[in-house]
C-alpha cells in the first residue's frame, strides 16, 4: 500500500529534470495506417466468420507472448563470461525486449545501482512500467475496452522476460505494472466505471493466467491520492501553462502536433453516436476538420493530459514508492529507460499499444510461428478473409487470418 506522506513534504517546484515521463515521446501515436482504405459501407454491419474461444485459444496466447527474436540458450552462451548485473543488464537490453538506446540504458548507473542492492538482498528486480488504459474510439474497437487477446499476450510477455531472469538470478524480477486508466479518465473522456473495470479484468486475467508471482496490476490513483491537495494544486498550474503555451522550447510545433493527433484519436468519439461516413471523414489520414468539435475537445484533453504528468511528476510519487525499481516505458525516449516491447511485435512490425485496437494473428512466414500485431478494429471487421473470434459473452477476443488475401 502508498506509504503516508504528508502533502506539505513534497517539493512544490517547478522540475528543473525533466522526468522519465515527460521526456521525448509521452503519447503513442494512433492514428490510423494511411494504406487503410474505408470501405464505401459501414463493414461493422457485414456479415463475417466468427467462432466462440476454444481451450486451445490459451496456449497459442502462450505461445504468441515467447518473443521469436530471443533463444534463451544462445543468450546464456554469449553471455556467461559476464559477472551477475551486466547479464541482467543484458537481458532486459536485449534488442528482443529493448526499443530505446541500448547503450545509453546499459550506460545507466542508477540502473544499475538498483540491480546490485536487489541482488544483495536476494529480492525480485523491480521493473515499473506505466501501461493500460481505456481508449474509446469505435474505429479501434467496435465495443467498450475489455482485456482480450493483445493484453493476454501482453501480460505473458512481461512473465516470460521475469522466468528468462530467474535462470540466471533464481529470485527472478516482478513487473509493477501501473494502469493509468482512472488516471487519464478526465482527457480521455471515459466513465469511472469503465476505466475502473479495466483494471479489476486486468487483475483477474492475471489471477486466471497464474502469473501473479510476476505480474503485479496497480492504480496510479492509489499512489497520488495520498497527496490530493499538493496535486490538485500542481494540475492546475500546469493546465493553465499547456493552455496558454502548448509549444515551448522543448517541444516544437510539429511534434505538438502529433501529439494533438493521436490525442485526437483517443478521446470518447464513441459518446458522440457518429455515424460511419462521418468516422470515416474524421479518422481517415487527411481528416475534414470542419465537420466536428473534436480539435477544439483535442486540445483541451491534450493540455489536461500533459498536465496530469506533470502533477504527477512533481509528487515523485515514483521515487517515493518505488525506490528500487528499474523504470520501462511504452514511449520512445532518448533517456536511459528501458523501452518494453510490451508484446513481442510492439514498435517492430506493430505500433499500436494493445488497448488502442484489437489482436490480429496471422501465420508465419516461411513455416515460422503465428505473429500477432494490434490494428484498428474497423480494418478487419466485416473482412471475411479474417474469422472473428468471441467469448461467451459476445465480447471480441481477437481476429484471425483464415482465408488468404491475394
């Protein structure tokens, strides 16, 4: 549980280091591929392939979640002449499971300082890792935000990297991974409710795959309510500064407006009831902006956005409940952090994060094994070369590639 720190202990300044969460990258970018082409009719109202999960459906997310670019045995070969912590190091920093600078991350001291007191202590290695949240958009999923297959692999992932660890280091490491979902509730537009079932599915999904030994799920909410006062305060600095300049020297137009447009793609479309022609206009690659309020809406969200990581920054909530922990992020930094390919695919030939779309499995090539990649729900839905697979409940699992497309 969050220690019991009084608000009036925490340093009101304004960062003068910029912290792992505002630095390069702090919002994925979304939006949906320009090769996409936006059929002429609504493809959710097509019929479809579709079959209800089977008990094999687990095993092949097992199997999906071992990355094809890492072999453990080859691993523990080049490296057995290393000493403890620059295997582990090595591990985490392996191109498999590193997308940021591999040399600066290994150059990192404060990594490992951490690294060696964990050992010392005969303890887990902490990773900490910001991910998980709803993002309402029908164009990415077609129903509200459940855990389906991409968190299932998601999570296997995360467990796969801690058991690699526990070959060389038997005490092994445990991802704290923080949902943001409550978090970014007010930009995004979502309901408590739905941001808080997320959460307990992730939870739960933890329980029934058995990785809770691994796998911990938390609220970043649990962590800054402790300093409500101090961070209501901060928010409303910083909005007030995002409004009024949202570029700076730091960031510059062009990338502000990246930002703006995967922010764009984000918010709670789905409350305003588009029609699909509409969402075709608003999400296509060169969007008629003239048509909706969401840039005004955007821009808000994206000021509040960055202002909620900035209040939290200024908590050092990270530092105060996670002193020990190595920090991974799902951004791209040129900072020393380690940037998780959170499911085997991400940032190689899969950019979407796996609550912003939907899983889709295709067979490898050349006799490899399945791949599985997250794209935009409305680009395989209706498509019958691809089988949709449901629960028992209705809910969208994932897709599957089962007819070749020519």
């Amino acid at each position: 549980m969050p220690m019991n720190n009084s608000p009036n202990t925490l340093n009101p300044r304004i960062n003068k280091e910029v912290p792992i969460g505002l630095s390069g990258e702090i919002i994925s970018k979304s939006q949906i591929a320009r090769e996409f082409s936006w059929p002429k009719s609504d493809p959710r109202t097509e019929w479809q392939p579709t079959r209800t999960l089977v008990a094999n459906d687990e095993a092949r997310a097992r199997l999906l979640s071992i990355s094809p670019h890492f072999n453990l045995l080859t691993f523990l070969e080049r490296t057995k002449n290393l000493d403890l912590i620059s295997r582990i190091i090595e591990l985490l920093n392996h191109s498999a499971y590193q997308f940021n600078s591999r040399k600066i991350f290994r150059e990192s001291t404060e990594w490992k300082k951490r690294i060696v007191k964990a050992c010392a202590e005969n303890r887990p290695i902490e990773i900490l890792i910001l991910a998980f949240c709803v993002i309402s958009n029908p164009t990415k999923r077609v129903q509200s935000t459940n855990v389906t297959l991409a968190e299932d692999v998601s999570l296997l992932h995360m467990n796969q990297i801690a058991r690699h660890i526990e070959h060389i280091y038997p005490p092994g490491a445990i991802f704290q991974v923080i949902s943001d979902s409550t978090f970014y509730a007010l930009p995004f537009g979502v309901t408590s409710v739905e941001a808080q079932s997320y959460i307990n599915q992730l939870r739960r999904r933890v329980g029934e795959l058995q990785i809770t030994d691994t796998i911990k799920i938390l609220d970043i909410t649990d962590y800054l309510t402790e300093h409500n006062q101090f961070f209501q305060n901060r928010f409303t600095f910083w909005r007030k500064i995002f409004l009024a300049s949202p570029v700076t020297n730091e960031l510059t137009a062009n990338e502000y407006q990246r930002w703006h447009a995967s922010m764009r793609c984000s918010l709670n479309s789905r409350r305003m009831g588009f029609e699909y022609e509409q969402l075709a206009i608003l999400f296509s690659s060169y969007p008629d902006k003239s048509i909706d309020n969401l840039d005004e809406l955007a821009t808000v969200a994206l000021a509040e956005y960055r202002a909620l990581k900035a209040a939290a920054a200024d908590t050092e909530w990270e530092n105060r409940y996670f002193p020990n922990a190595i920090r991974a992020t799902i951004h791209s930094k040129k900072i020393p952090v380690l940037g998780l390919r959170l499911y085997p695919k991400y940032k190689l030939s899969s950019n979407l994060l796996p609550y912003h779309g939907i899983a889709v499995i295709s067979p490898g090539k050349n006799n490899e094994c399945e791949q599985m990649v997250v794209q935009h729900e409305i680009s395989v839905i209706g498509n019958p070369h691809y089988t949709k697979v449901i629960n028992e409940n209705g809910i969208t699992k994932f897709y599957e590639l089962t007819k070749p497309i020519q």
